[in-house]
C-alpha cells in the first residue's frame, strides 16, 4: 500500500517524484521499461527553451518559463552541466517579419527576459556560418543546453536518496478504484495506492482512458537527428532555429553540452508508441531543411543518427490536473516538455499534497554529487585520485575517455545502470565516434562482474536485447 504511484520514469516522472520527496510519503515510481530515462526523455533536442514559443495564456507558456527559470540552480543542485549559450530564430525572407514581430511580441507577454530581434549584421557575428539569406533573427539570451540523460537520473538518485521507490519491467496493465483509492494490475502483480500520477508520456493516454469517459488519444510524433562528431566543435554556439515559413518549420542545429552537432528534428506522426528507429524518409527531411540558416552544415561528420518520440495530443497542450478522485493526469507533455520539467514537477506536487495533505520531509536534502570524471580534475588530484583507486586510471571508452571507476559508480548507484545503454547515457561509454565498437565488451565484462551475472545475461537495453547468443565452444 502507497501513499502514491508515480506511472512512468522520464524526466516529468523523476521530477515529480523529487519534489512529491520533499513531503513525508511513501511513494512508489514504477516504470515498463529497465531504466529510467528510457522513453521521450533520452531522444530529443536536450535544449532549455526561453519560451517564446509557446501560445501566451496557457499553462504550456506559463511552466515553460517558469521550468527554464528554475533550471539553472537545479543544475547546480544535481550537480549537471548547463550551460545558457542563447538561441536565434533565423529570418530568410523579409516579408516574413510580421511573424518574427509577432514571436517577438508573443515571447514578451509570456515574461522572457532579455528578448530582443537583431539584424543581419549583428547575427552575422554571433554566428559566422549564418547562411547568406539570413535577414534578421529572434534572439533569446536564456535559452540553455543541457544533457537530457544527466538531468532525469539526477532527479531519480535525489528522490530515491530521500526514500522514493523506483520499481522497473513493470507494465500497468489495468487501473481500478478501490476501498484505498486506486489498485493498479501490473505484469508483476498488484499495486495498492491512495493517489496515482500518470506521467506515462506517449502511452500517458492509455492510462487517462482507463479510468474517464472524456478520453484522450496522444499520437507519436517522430524527429529524426543527426549527432555530429565532437571535431565540428563550434560551427555554431548558439541554438539556431529557423522562422517558420513557406518552406515549413524547418529543422535546428544546435551545440550539445558535451561539444557535439545536433541537427533535426522532423516531426512526423506515427501510429508505433515504441518504434523509435530513423527512416530514409525522415533523415533525408533533415538534410533538405538544415541548410535553410546555415551554410555547409559538415553532416558528413555524423557519428549517429536517432529518432525519439514526442506525446503530442491534438489540441497541443499540457493536461495537468486531477481527473478523479486521487487519479492526476500529467499527459501530452511534448516540447517545451524537458524545459518545462522542474516546473511540472512543482505543480503536481502541489496537486498531490492537497489531496493527501502531506506534511513536508525535514530530512529532505535536494543535492546530488554527479558521477565524478577524473579527466575535470588538476593532474594532481587526478594522480592522487588513481593511486587510491586504480579502477580511474583504467580507460574503457577512449573516445570518451571514460574510465573503469565511473562506470563502476554508474552501476551501483540507486537506481543503477543495468544495462550497455544504462552505462552509455551515465557515463558517456559508447557515445564516441565509434560508436561504442571497442568499448562495449570490456563495458559487458564489468556488468557481468559488478551485477554477478553471467556474460549471456547482459542486455544492451533490458528485456530481451542481449548481446550474446551464444558461445562457440557449447556450439561446435
């Protein structure tokens, strides 16, 4: 029995449970997959959006701002890199300046601060491979990156450091009333809770239709990417977007907090929940529309290329609120939904104390310590650091750099990495150039021996994703 049932571990889910953590509960996240962070939240533009996009007046707007306001002393917090390198909306042609204006204007009414549209000239220096059709741009100061990964299980190790449940593999299946409030069918038995949050992102709507009458459909949007090498460092600083036009809404480039290219994404719907692979159709849109803001785009550079999935409902806004008694929507949360997370996080909380009247946590603590890369530190302290645990001076990943000891700490934290890919988004081992070709085996060694399981049990993603087959020996 719980005093709450977070459904879903992205980054709405982990926020919401660290804030509902700062309240005296007992609290349960249970998610379908092996990890967190295995849904919307690990595949999307890891951008913080200044919010002048979205429609003024609405609750989109309104936790937009507030989320991105609320980011940075997060991040110092959780103890994750954030950087506000600003971001331009790009204008190619002058009888689009009513729109600029109208974004401008749109930007100012939701509070951004700092807004202001600059002419050619002045772009040009900001971002010296601007395309020689760029008029004037949009230009927000506020706008950040961060590493979208970094963030969410930052926000899981701090509510389960202050008691929060993380349950995984665990499918809801059904969802009915009960003489507590609300029991919750599972592939892994029942669940009992007095109140239950659905943060279920594209399937978020499957939960809503369970238990109102007011149903809700949230279809998959596509965005495919490219991710450039770390080499095309600095072809831009800033986000560029482009002004939505004749040629459609266009595609952004963007620096990544960890010195790679980001360039995408499309947005094409789809009817798969869980089909995130890139299509022909998809990758060749992002070639055609990059170039619109930017010459040369060196997308011969790409590492990867990536889709992710956003939780778009029809009427494009969030649904935040408590639809029956004990039961909280928080559904159709697409972009600005990453930038938005903090302050999501705040309003549920908010919801669920109200109904349970909680009373606050006094052993809340709200910091974090990141997993610690020898390669920030003074030589000195790195050469201290190896002598006391040779574990750092063992180089996995050499694209990366990333050592022995980091991904022994990625593993044993709470929650922990179970997985070739739980590794990979913690630590950055696999994320190189190659692509994780020479480090994933040594990477399979240590989970099989940190997690005391066999070399066959190692799954790059969970479930049924294992890397080994088979051995040649038992075969012959």
């Amino acid at each position: 029995m719980y005093d709450i049932v977070i459904v879903g571990a992205g980054v709405c889910g982990c926020s919401i449970a660290r804030e509902l953590s700062k309240k005296q509960a007992n609290i349960l996240v249970v998610e379908k997959e092996e990890d967190v962070c295995c849904g919307t939240s690990k595949a999307n533009s890891a951008l913080i959006h200044a919010g002048y996009d979205a429609k003024h007046g609405t609750l989109m707007a309104k936790l937009n701002v507030e989320g991105s306001r609320l980011m940075p002393q997060l991040a110092k917090d959780l103890d994750i890199p954030y950087k506000a390198n600003g971001a331009l909306v790009v204008m190619v042609n002058e009888e689009d300046r009513p729109a600029l204006e109208a974004l401008y204007q749109n930007g100012l009414a939701n509070g951004v601060e700092n807004l202001r549209i600059i002419e050619r000239e002045e772009l040009v220096a900001l971002e010296p491979n601007i395309s020689p059709q760029a008029v004037a741009a949009l230009y927000a100061p506020t706008s950040a990156i961060i590493c979208p990964f970094t963030l969410t299980y930052a926000l899981a190790e701090n509510a389960a450091k202050n008691g929060v449940t993380f349950q995984f593999d665990t499918l809801v299946k059904d969802i009915k009333p009960s003489s507590h409030g609300w029991k919750l069918e599972t592939n892994r038995g029942s669940i009992e809770t007095k109140v239950v949050v659905n943060a279920a992102g594209v399937h978020a709507d499957e939960l809503h239709n369970m238990v109102s009458q007011d149903t809700m459909t949230i279809i998959p949007r596509r965005g495919d990417y490219f991710l450039l090498d770390r080499s095309c460092q600095g072809f831009v600083t800033r986000t560029v977007f482009q002004l939505p036009g004749k040629l459609g809404k266009g595609v952004l480039v963007a620096p990544t907090i960890h010195g790679n290219t980001l360039v995408g994404p499309t947005a094409i719907d789809t009817e798969d929940k869980d089909s995130v692979a890139t299509t022909a159709e998809g990758l060749d849109l992002v070639r055609q529309r990059s170039g619109v803001a930017l010459n040369n785009i060196p997308l011969n550079q790409t590492i990867t290329t990536f889709a992710g999935l956003r939780a778009h409902e029809k009427r494009h806004q969030f649904f935040i609120e408590e639809i029956a008694p004990g039961f909280v929507d928080c559904a159709g949360i697409e972009s600005p939904g990453l930038s938005s997370s903090p302050a999501i996080g705040v309003m549920v909380a908010q919801i669920v104390t109200g109904i349970l009247s909680l009373q606050d946590n006094p052993h809340f603590d709200g910091t974090r310590k990141g997993i610690l890369n020898p390669k920030n530190l003074p030589v000195q302290e790195r050469n201290e650091l190896i002598k006391n645990n040779p574990d750092y001076g063992t180089v996995v990943c050499r694209c990366e750099t990333i050592t022995q000891g980091e991904i022994i700490d990625a593993i044993h934290r709470v929650p922990g990495a179970k997985s070739i890919d739980g590794i990979k988004r913690r630590t950055r081992a696999g994320m190189g150039r190659c692509q994780g070709g020479f480090c994933s085996p040594k990477v399979m060694e240590i989970l099989s021996q940190e997690l005391n399981i066999p070399m066959e049990e190692v799954t790059k993603s969970g479930g049924n994703s294992k890397i080994i087959v088979g051995k040649n020996k038992d075969i012959v």
